[in-house]
C-alpha cells in the first residue's frame, strides 16, 4: 500500500509550487496594517457603534485604507500578529481621543438635563435600547452637523494620513504615555462639560435656593409646587440666550478632534 501510495504522489512531486513574491507579502501586510488602525478610528468615530451599521464603517475604513496605501511608508520589522493587533489597539485609543471633544459637549448635556429638570422630556433610543434625553440627543446631533460642516472628517483623514507618516505601519506601540493621555484628557473632558453645563447649574441652583429662603420665610406657601417649572422655563431662556457660546464650544470641539487623535502618534 505504501508503494501504491508512493506511485501516486510522483507525478505531483515533478508539479512547480507557486512562488509567492515577497513584494506582494509586504504589500498586503501593509495594507492590512493600515486596515487595523483605520478600523481602529472609524470603530467608534465619528458616527459611533449605535448610529451607522457595522457593515457601513467596515466599508469605509476598507475605502480610506486603500486611499492612504500609496502614501504611507513602509512596514517596520517585527511580528505581524503583534503589529496587527499594536495597530487595532493604538487606532481604537487615538479614536477615544478624537472623540473627548465631542464626547464632552454630550456629558455637558447630560449634566444640564438631569441639573434643569429638562431630563423629563427623555427618549428610547432605538439601537442602544437605552433611555436618552432629548436636550442631549438634540446637542449630540447638532455637534455631529457641526463637525462634518467645519470640515472634521477631511481633517481626521488627512490626520490619520499624518499619523502613518510619524509613526510607519507596523510601528505603532501602547506605551504608558498613551494611559497618561487618556487620563490627562478624560479629566479635560469633565471640565468641558462643567463649562457646557454651567449656565444651567447656576439658573437651578439660584432658582432652588431662591425657593428655599421663600419657604424658610413663609412656610404656609406653598413654594415649591412652582420650582420645577421657573427651572423648566429659566432653563429654555438661558439655553436660548447661551445659543451663540454653545456653538463656538462645538465649533473648536469638532475642530480638535483631529489634534486630539494625532496626540497618540507624538503630538499634534
């Protein structure tokens, strides 16, 4: 059986292997580094999981990858495993970093519904399942409308181009400056949106106190069957009039996105 075996596998031995061009190796490690860091931003930036389907984002980070493949510069050495996945991870983080700007306006929105008792008016949100405020979702679109107008998505793609520049495929590597920039800018994000919300802090906590000396003062009054709607109104005077600052704060947010993902590759 083993002569029958070896008779039969002869013919194969004398068929020529295809020889697989080490040029082309390199080329689609490349591109399948730059895949990596690309989907890596465009998993959660700038539309998010919930808003545009999985199909949609996977789309266009195969699309900006093939784009920037002419221009990036060559693989670095190393284990392409451990560069594939260096890649996903330093993209997914620089993608969280991108986001603090507008992530920012969004936890300022929160803060003022929940502080103005504008958290009434709340929403079920579709894809997430989850209850949302109409004041944050409204701000939160209106940020994303900002953000494609100024310009922020050519912006982060050619910012993203900038970052192979610095840091080539292959190169890229989670470091403890990484953890410290995100920290740095987490902290950045709950100061922006304490500036966000701060208006309407200040309108609820006067109008609360305000009600609160009235029922020191005269306690058969019945004062506080009127607080949540002064809080209701003064809360829509002082969004309307904080219009105008508002949208300069989501102007430079959407602006920064794109410095914010470079801080990741050495600054920007």
């Amino acid at each position: 059986m083993t002569n029958a075996l070896a008779l039969a596998i002869s013919p194969l031995q004398n068929i020529p292997l295809p020889v697989v061009d080490s040029a082309l190796m390199l080329s689609v490690q490349k591109l399948a580094l730059i895949l990596a860091r690309t989907a890596g931003l465009f998993s959660i930036f700038p539309l998010g999981v919930e808003v545009v389907p999985a199909r949609v984002r996977t789309a266009a980070a195969i699309v900006v990858a093939l784009a920037l493949f002419p221009v990036a510069p060559p693989v670095g050495p190393g284990s392409f495993v451990l560069q594939l996945v260096s890649e996903g991870t330093v993209g997914l983080l620089a993608a969280v970093l991108a986001w603090v700007p507008l992530g920012a306006i969004d936890a300022g929105m929160q803060i003022a519904s929940v502080s103005s008792g504008l958290g009434i008016a709340s929403l079920l949100n579709p894809a997430t399942e989850e209850e949302v405020y109409a004041l944050t979702e409204l701000f939160s679109f209106t940020s994303l409308t900002i953000f494609f107008a100024v310009g922020g998505h050519q912006q982060l793609i050619l910012a993203l181009a900038e970052s192979l520049q610095r840091v080539p495929p292959g190169s890229a590597r989670f470091s403890a400056d990484s953890l410290r920039a995100v920290t740095y800018l987490g902290s950045e994000l709950l100061v922006l949106s304490i500036q966000v919300a701060a208006p309407l802090l200040l309108v609820s906590l006067a109008v609360n106190l305000a009600t609160s000396l009235v029922a020191r003062a005269a306690p058969a009054v019945n004062i506080f069957s009127v607080t949540l709607v002064a809080v209701l109104l003064l809360g829509l005077v002082m969004i309307l009039r904080g219009l105008p600052g508002v949208a300069v704060i989501i102007r430079q947010a959407a602006e920064s996105s794109a410095s914010h993902f470079l801080l990741e590759f050495g600054g920007g």
